[in-house]
C-alpha cells in the first residue's frame, strides 16, 4: 500500500516500478538442481519403469493416493514426450520419486516455526509453545531419481514455497514437469 | 512535480537493497603450512569426502562426483596432474550445512527524503521471516605421510538448497584458485 503525502502525476509510472522491485525481493522462489551421471549417454536410454513412490508428510492433503497418481502421471507423461517409452521390465532406467512439506508457522515476533519433524533434524520440542499453531506456509519438495542397475544416474530436486499443503499437494505434478523439462541432461 | 533526481536515486537505493537482499553471502579463507615449496608438488589424488546433509540435492553420489569434477580441474588449472597412486598431495573435502532462520524488518521509505517536499511514503513491512541454508566447504591438500598442507574454507549462505547444492562445485574452484599460496 502507498501512502500519498502529495500528488505528482509524472511520479507513478516510476513508483510502480519501485514497488515491482520490492515485491521482487527474493521470498522463497521456487528453485531445482538437477544432477546426473557424466559417464552416462542418455541418449541410448530408450525405456524407464515406474518404481517406487514415497510422501513424506502426515497432512491427507499431500498424502493421498490422487497426489501419488498425479505426480506418477506427470512423471510418466513428461518422459514419454522426450521420447521414452515406459515398460515392465528391464528397462533402462527406473524411476523413484519422493514428496514432502516441512510446514512453518510464524510467530508473534516473526519467526519461522517449523511444525514438522525433519528426517535428521530437530524435532518440535513437546513444550514447544508453538507446536499447536496453524501453518503459515510449506516448504515443498519433491525428488525424481532415475537408477540404472541399482545406481542413482539422474536426480532432480525442485523446492518450493507454497501458501499451505492444500497448494503444495495440487503443485507437487507441476514440480515434476519442471523438473523434467531438463531431462535428457545437456553434455558440457 | 517531483524532480527526476528525487525518485531516481532511492529508486537505485532500493535497487541495490533488493539486490542485496537476494544476494549471495559467501565468506572464505585460505591457510597453509610455512616453509612449504608448494611449486614442488606436481600430483594429486582426491579421497572420498565427508558430506553432512540430509538434503536429497547435497546427500548424493551425483553430487559429489561433481564436486570432485570441480576439485579435479581446478587442481589441473593450477598445474597439477592427478595420479591414481604415490601423489604429492592427498585432496581430502569435507562439507556441513545447517538451515538458518532470521527475520527482516523493512522501514518506512519517505521519497523523496526530505521531509517538506512532495513526494510518497512506502510503508514498512515486516517482521517477515527468512529461510535459509548455510554451507561450509573445506579442502584439504595434505601431503603423503598426513600433514597438513594448505586449507581453505569455503561459506555460502543461500535461499535455497538447490542453490547452495549448484554454487558448491564453483565455490570449490574458486577456493582453490587461491593455490599454490602466493610467496611473501
């Protein structure tokens, strides 16, 4: 919100573009890295198997099998349009994805709570004065692995920050056509 | 009407804090052992490293064979060969990160500044949280029987772990472009 103290007319295309710049402060962006094998010609990899899946949050919003089947079609259909094709067995890669939200409340003084324990991190204390709070918003996430013969050849991780886990469960099938979009991985 | 030079120089202001505020904040520093002759030391051999994450984009094996890539060619940049046995100097890393939370407060911004002139007020904001990861890197060049050569720590503080995970095989380079140490 602007405050006018008086009004110059030639001053509002350029305090538009002030307040663009302060909203593109950075909060959060969406942001991915995607990793892969060198030694690896992915050209020659033809076929992929669909095969394991995991959510790692408690919320039903994420955990749920239309979640599982959205992020699984995304996958399958954003593979198939780089021209490969999806088999039973021995395929040439097989495909493991994994999703979760770590969900932060903010406190009274500004602070991100996190609310959900992380695998390897701090778990909320059961004192935790703000461990009952409503979440404020989620940090998403979501893991594409393709293995060859047991061997991780191909990883792509795409975080996000969503408004709440109703959100992040409707965008995880975006994080995975995203992430794709960089599949097969360009030689340097 | 507000004279040009009035919006022109908080707008570059506001810029710059914007800019600043998604910039990277990185930090290092190199230390070696005295009287070493580091021109003597022609090759090199890289030993598995120790990786402190739990983050699915750090804590892989994709990761680290692009870290010891970076490792590799930087090394080879500076002259040395990598030898698969009986190397000059032993390359070991090791990389921790932690996620670090801090909260911004924006204040009111008067454009122009002055107070009796026409202009605009943008209101502060905040308090906002901001999440972030911060990574430290450290290289070590040892030499055949364990003693420890050179050092050089590396810290990066990044929005996001996809970032950081993205930045480290260049912090790596540029870290070791700070071998051998200059003479005094």
């Amino acid at each position: 919100m602007l405050k006018k103290i008086a009004y110059g007319g030639s001053g509002r295309a350029v305090l538009a573009i002030l307040l663009l710049m302060a909203s593109a402060a950075p909060a959060g962006a969406a942001d991915q890295v995607v990793d892969f094998d060198r030694q690896i010609d992915f050209s020659a990899v033809r076929t992929f198997s669909m095969h394991g899946s995991a959510i790692h949050s408690d919320r039903p919003e994420i955990r749920s099998t239309l979640v599982v089947d959205g992020v699984a079609a995304s996958i399958r259909a954003a593979l198939v349009s780089h021209g490969l094709r999806e088999v039973a067995d021995n395929a040439d890669v097989s495909v493991d994805w994994s999703a979760g939200g770590q969900r932060f409340t903010i406190n009274e003084w500004g602070n991100a709570i996190p609310l959900d324990e992380e695998p390897g991190g701090m778990p909320v204390p059961r004192g935790n004065p703000w461990r009952n709070n409503p979440e404020s918003f989620v940090d998403g996430l979501l893991v594409v692995d393709l293995t060859r013969s047991g061997q991780l050849v191909w990883r792509g991780v795409y975080r996000s920050r969503e408004q709440s886990s109703g959100n992040l469960a409707h965008q995880l099938p975006d994080y995975a056509r995203r992430l794709l979009a960089s599949y097969p991985p360009r030689r340097r | 009407m507000i004279a040009a030079r009035h919006i022109l120089l908080p707008a570059a202001l506001l810029g710059a804090l914007a800019w600043a505020a998604g910039a990277r904040a990185d930090s290092h520093d190199v230390s070696y052992a005295p009287g070493i002759d580091f021109r003597l030391l022609k090759t090199f051999s890289i030993r598995a490293g120790q990786i402190a994450s739990d983050k699915p984009e750090i804590d892989n094996r994709l990761f680290r064979q692009r870290l010891e890539d970076s490792i590799a060619a930087a090394l080879r940049a500076r002259g040395l060969q990598q030898a698969t046995d009986g190397a000059d100097v032993i390359v070991t890393y090791s990389f921790g990160e932690t996620d670090v939370s801090k909260v911004e407060r924006l204040a009111p911004t008067r454009i122009p500044p002055s107070s009796g002139a026409r202009g605009f007020v943008i209101p502060g904001s905040g308090p906002t949280p901001v999440l972030s990861t911060e990574g430290t890197l450290v290289v070590d060049l040892d030499d055949a029987h364990g003693a420890l050569l050179w050092r050089g720590t590396w810290r990066d503080q990044e929005k996001s772990g996809p970032r950081l995970s993205r930045n480290l095989s260049e912090d790596a380079r540029k870290l070791l472009a700070e071998f051998p140490p200059k003479r005094r």
